[in-house]
RNA sequence: GCCUGGGUAGCUCAGUCGGUAGAGCAACGCACUCGUAAUGCGUAGGUCAGGAGUUCGAUUCUCCUCCCAGGCUCCA
C-alpha cells in the first residue's frame, strides 16, 4: 500500500506506511494528545478518531479542552442521556438533542403523557453513568432513507426528519441530525440503542463523565407553538470535573449578580402582587438611582443638541391605526378602553406617533432640520405571562427615546453622531466592550421599497463600520418598517445584551403625510430615526445592577457614605462630618451608635455604600475619618475630613468607576 | 399563551400520611456605649397566595384564579 502523508495545523507533516485512523495519529505525535483527543478535523470537517485519514489531508486533532471538543463531548453526553431515558421509559419517544451554549438537551415524549419530575434527572443521570461504565462504543453507519426509515419505526420524530429529507425538503436542518439527501447516518452504542446524528462522536461513552443534569422544561417540536410540547432535559458536560466545577461555579456567581436578588436586598425595588405582573415600583434607594441615570441622561442629551417634549400615556385608537401599530403590534398591546361615546383608547405602546405630532403641528423648514425630540416615555406593553422577567421584559417600562427626523442627505452624518454619542454614553456607565449587529430586511413582512431597504441598510452599515467595532450581521431581523443597528455589550462576566437600538425607518413619515418645505421652496418628506440609548431605563438598570453586582460606582450609589460614631457620644462629630459632606452634594447618612460597631458596618457593607466613615475620640480631636472603602481590606484611619472630602467629590464629579470589577 | 416546578411570618426556609403551624435573620422593647462584616435578653408577628369543592373538620386532597421560577414561542 502506498504512503499515507497528513499535514498537521503547525504546517509539519506526518508520513505512514498505511491509512491510519485520527486516532492512530494523535498517538503517534504523543500519549497526552491521544489521551485529550476526542474527535478530528480532516481538510476542515469534523470526523470521529476513527477515521481513516485520506493522503494528503489537514488534520487537525480536537481535545476536549477545546470549544469544539467539548461540544463533542457534549453531543455524546446527550446521546447517552437519551438512551438513559429509553432504558427507564421503554416506549419513550426520543426528538433532537444538540450542544448549546455550555450544555446540551434533548427532548422527548414519554409513554402515557408522563412527564419528568424533578426526581427523575437524578435516576436518570444514574443510569447515564451506569452507560457510562459499561464503555459503550459509538458505531457510525450510513443508511438509505428507507433503511433509516425502517430502523427508527415508532420514532415518529426520527422518521419526520428522515422523510424530510426524502421529500428534499429541509436538507439544511435535517443535516445537522445526521441526514443528508442520499443517505443518513447514526450511531449505534448497543443492541438497545442507535440514534440518528451527524456526530462526530467520541469512541466510547467511557470517555465521558464529567456532566450535570441541570433542569427539565417544555419545549415545542420543531420550536412551532402549534405544534405538541415535548419535555426537553438540558444537562451540561466538560472536559474534567474541575471544569465542571468552574462552570457551576459561574451559574452561582451570576445568580449571586441577579437583578431581581438585588433589588430585594438592596431595597431598590420590588414587583407588587396587588399592581400585576411585570410592573415595578422603585424604592427610595432605586429611584435615586435611576433619578441620576435619567439625570445624566438628560444632561448628555441636552449636550447633543436633542430638545425635550412630553406625551400622554394614552391615545385614540386612530394614531396607531394610522402609524400600523394596530395591524402589526396589536398583540403587544393592552386592550382599548372604551370612553366618549365609543371612542377607543389605547395605552401607548411606543412614542413615535406622538412625536411625529409634534413636529407635523406646524409648518416645518429645511433650515431647522435636524429635529430631534426626546422623551423619556413610558410605553405599556401587553407582554405574554411567561416571558415577563424581572425589569429586563416588564409591561410597564421607560424608553429614553428621542426620533430624528432629518433630510435624507443628512442621515448619514446623523447615525454617524448617533453612534459616537451612543457609545460614549453607554462607556460613561461603565460599559466599554461592545459589538454591533445590523439587522436587515425581513423577507416575509417588510414594507417599502427594496432600494430604501438598500440605501437605510448601507447608511447604517457606514455609521457602524467607522465606529471600528466588530460588527455581526442578522440577516432579515429589522422591524419591518426599516432595518437597525443594535449595540451589544458584554458584562463583567461575560454575558452579552442588547442595549441601544438604532432604527431607520422611511414609514411612519409616509403613513403620516410628513414633509417640511426645502430650500427649493418644494415640499420633501424627511426621514426618521428612531433611537433608545438604554433601550428602556428598567433593563438598563437591570444590566448595570449586574454588571456591577449591585457595587454600583460612587456617582450612582443612592447612599455614597455611612458615619458611624464609636459611641454615641460621638454622634455630633459624625453629623459634621456629613454636613461637611453633604455641602459638596454628597448622600450621606449617620447611623446612631445602638449596636455594636462590628454590625453598624456590616449593614453597610451589605448595602454596598461606598464609603463607611468611622469617627471616634482621636478623630474628634484631630479633625478626622476613619475611611473604610468599599472592596479594600484594610481601612485608614486618621484622614482629613477635608482631604476626603475632596477626593469624594472629584470621584463623583468625575463619575470614576470602580477600579476593579467585583 | 404553552410546559414543568413552586407560593407557609418582612426575608430564607422547616413542618403538617386531613385535627388551623415552627426556626434563623429582620422588626419592636429593654439593657449594653463598643475603633472596622452579626452584643445579650425579651416581645410581637401567619385567613399557610386568593376563591370554590370534597370532608364532621382543609394549610394539607381536587378544581379555578392570581403571582413567582426555569424553559418554549416572542421581545426593549
């Protein structure tokens, strides 16, 4: 037989006397790498170790210290979870069980209707380890339609995708389950079970073993809520325990960051059963908060040359018949009430149709354009009960939200101002790691013409390529009345969410006969720009709450020092001290000395203030402050009431971030 | 809206195989006057989410409604 020669990714070559397998190979270059290698590329695709290497193929050797190692060992795990539930449910119904982000799920259909209890995922992950044990192997095979067809018989979802692919349809889809348009191909661990997949798959289920079920939920067939709800299992899979471990570890600390969690402890704001589902009250300490959010806001806005205006909640059913809300987002609604004589009303949903009121209530000139107006406006939206969540998906929320309505000439230069002011803002919050995504023209609902979808879709295309960010596309995710920019912004740890939206939208100027009177004394229709910085003030605050772990910076601390007195006779020194404080348009609060020193500040510290000021007899007599700052282990004592209070109002004046994220 | 699991004191939770309930923290009172993350003792606090049904009797079983969590679908 003829030499078999492989290159590898550092650019060597490796020669063989006869068509090695991928795993052949990984020994023969050393023991570590066989012994982390869980599946190959050859010449870009994913294979299993087993697979005999073609001459003159890059190889590339994945371990399962890799992202695409780990998603092997993840499908595989799956695999596994699905024959455990098979073994314990004889009968069951087995759907799709892909890797996700962390993890993977499969959904099924058991015998009877059962559904799983949570009970169940640990009989269940006990039988997965008792495959496990057993050392099964993955077998791949290849089937006609028909053979696959006849192998799945009472696997109603296997053979839905099978004969999807038979009809030709679906192809793309069917792929990724291990069906192609000639044949399909699977994997068979024992007598008991085989399982459609495209794989690859790791050689036996020994390899595995480092996994967590985590949770069972509902999940429809196909993701089409017409059709039957299956229960799905998510579980999560690694390449070693400590990863697991780290993995875990991570879920804890974002529970520990969760705004809702937050918001209890903190007093900032609560959900009130007698108000309903998804509507806030913010406490004291919240509304501060967001007071200094809006505050800022405000001022940034005013800075970039936006004028303010004010709009009811609610409106004639006639505006959002006129602006389409009503064909299009009547869902997203409250329903009307129904007041003078028949008139029906509606609780607003969005604000553009009242500010484009504002600038049709008088005759407008070229000369003033740009408009731009700027509400913060609360909008009511009719959310489904089991998508609202915390203040991130509310019914009642507060968009900053300001349209621009310009000339066409001018609305590249105003989404590229919009951009810069845009981030800027959103980095003033402490947010600096972003990415862009352009979302285009729906193929199925979008109105206007293909070439002002073209020219929006380029404008804001430009805008985003010059803020030198990574930019993703969403092919066909634009509203239908004009495509967006959205800024993406990673958290501290990690986690990515849209935050500012930046909208074009030829539409609504149309459908309500907007124009201003040109230069050439002709009548020209402008176009509108549609923007929210924070998308709406409660989820920004949810993100920022996050994002900081509740250890907000000084400048947005509802409480920004604590005095505490040794004893209570020092109370008079303490509340000079917050006078002096307070003079500099400082928060600061003095708590009496009726509990030990010790559980003063741990209050404090519970509630994140940033400065916890201790003042006793040496300070009385000194002119000083104990300073214990929040996230340093050791306090100071012996500082100038003056030089804190300098240093406290640069920190606020100058809206510095903490040093470090928490 | 759909699926699963929940709702017991302000919070976190225990408990009742059907005989109306308990802890820790918090609150309140008294004592303690203290130098950097929990002082001690005491008191009060519950239509066991709401409604209906079964039962001699329901916080417990059944049904409905509301609310919450995790998903699905949807979305700022």
């Amino acid at each position: 037989m003829a030499a078999v020669t492989v290159r590898l990714p550092d650019g060597s070559t490796k020669e063989f006397d006869e068509r090695v397998t991928a795993f052949q190979l990984a020994e023969s270059i050393g023991p570590r790498l066989a012994k982390a290698a869980v599946a190959a590329t050859v010449d870009g695709v994913e294979v299993d170790l087993g697979a005999r290497l073609p001459d003159g193929a890059e190889v590339t050797v994945v371990t399962s210290d890799s992202e695409a190692g780990r998603n092997v060992l993840r499908h595989s795990t799956a695999h596994v979870l699905a024959q455990a539930v098979l073994r314990l449910w004889p009968g069951a119904h087995f759907a799709i069980g892909p890797v996700i982000e962390d993890g993977f799920y499969y959904d099924f259909e058991l015998p009877g209707g059962a559904h799983f209890s949570d009970d169940d995922l640990e009989r269940i992950e006990a039988t997965m380890r008792e495959i496990m044990a057993e050392d099964q192997p993955f077998v791949r095979h290849e089937h006609t339609i028909d053979e696959g067809l006849a192998l799945f018989e009472g696997q109603p979802f296997k053979r839905e995708i099978i004969e999807a692919v038979g009809a030709g349809q679906d192809e793309v889809d069917a792929a990724a389950d291990g069906a192609s348009a000639a044949s399909v191909s699977t994997y068979w661990n024992s007598p008991a079970f085989s399982d459609l997949c495209r794989g690859p798959h790791v050689p036996a289920t020994g390899r595995l073993g480092h996994f967590a079920l985590m949770r069972v939920a509902g999940a429809y067939w196909r993701g089409d809520d017409k059709r039957q709800q299956l229960q799905r299992i998510y579980g999560t899979a690694w390449e070693s325990d400590k990863a697991l471990a780290g993995h875990l570890h991570r879920l804890e600390e974002a529970e520990r960051r969760d705004h809702r969690r937050l918001g209890a402890e903190l007093d900032l704001f609560s959900f009130p059963e007698e108000i309903g589902s998804g509507l806030a009250v913010f406490h004291p300490r919240g509304g501060t908060i967001r007071r200094l959010m809006e505050e800022y806001s405000r001022q940034r806005h005013v800075a970039a040359g936006y004028e303010f205006v004010n709009t009811p909640h609610i409106t004639k059913a006639e505006l959002f018949e006129t602006s389409g809300h009503l064909d299009w987002f009547a869902e997203g609604m409250f329903p009307p009430m129904e007041l003078d004589g028949g008139h029906q009303y509606y609780l607003k949903p969005m604000n553009c149709p009242f500010h484009i009121l504002i600038f049709k209530s008088r005759q407008r000139s070229y000369r003033e354009l740009p408009i731009r107006h700027f509400e913060f406006g609360t909008v009511y939206r009719y959310e489904l009960s089991g998508v609202v969540h915390g203040l991130t998906r509310v019914r009642g929320m507060t968009q900053d939200d300001a349209h621009i309505f310009c000339s066409r000439q001018q609305m590249a230069a105003e989404l590229h101002s919009t951009m810069t002011f845009v981030l800027s803002l959103l980095r003033d919050f402490g947010l600096d790691d972003f990415f862009l995504e352009l979302s285009t023209r729906p193929e199925d609902k979008a109105v206007g013409s293909v070439e002002d979808w073209d020219e929006a879709t380029e404008a804001l295309r430009t805008a985003a390529l010059a803020m030198d960010l990574e930019l993703v596309l969403d092919e066909g995710g634009g509203a239908f009345y004009g495509p967006k920019i959205s800024v993406q912004a990673r958290d501290a740890i990690g986690r990515t969410h849209q935050m500012s939206t930046i909208q074009l939208d030829f539409q609504l100027p149309q459908r309500f006969d907007m124009e201003y009177i040109g230069a050439d004394n002709a009548r020209h229709r402008p176009i509108m720009i549609h923007r929210a910085l924070f998308g709406s003030v409660e989820r920004f605050f949810a993100i920022l709450l996050e994002h900081y772990a509740g250890a907000l910076p000084t400048w947005l601390s509802p409480e920004q020092v604590r005095v505490l007195g040794v004893r209570d006779d020092h109370e008079e020194y303490a509340h000079k001290v917050a006078d002096r404080l307070s003079a500099v348009g400082a928060r600061v609060s003095v708590e009496p000395a009726d509990e030990p020193l010790g559980a003063r500040i741990r209050r404090a510290k519970l509630l994140k203030v940033p400065y916890i000021l201790v003042v006793g007899d040496d300070d009385v007599a000194a002119g000083t402050v104990g300073v214990n700052r929040r996230g340093s282990e050791l306090p100071v004592r012996g500082v100038e009431v003056v030089a804190f209070t300098d240093q406290l109002e640069r920190e606020i004046a100058e809206r510095r971030l903490p040093e470090s994220a928490p």
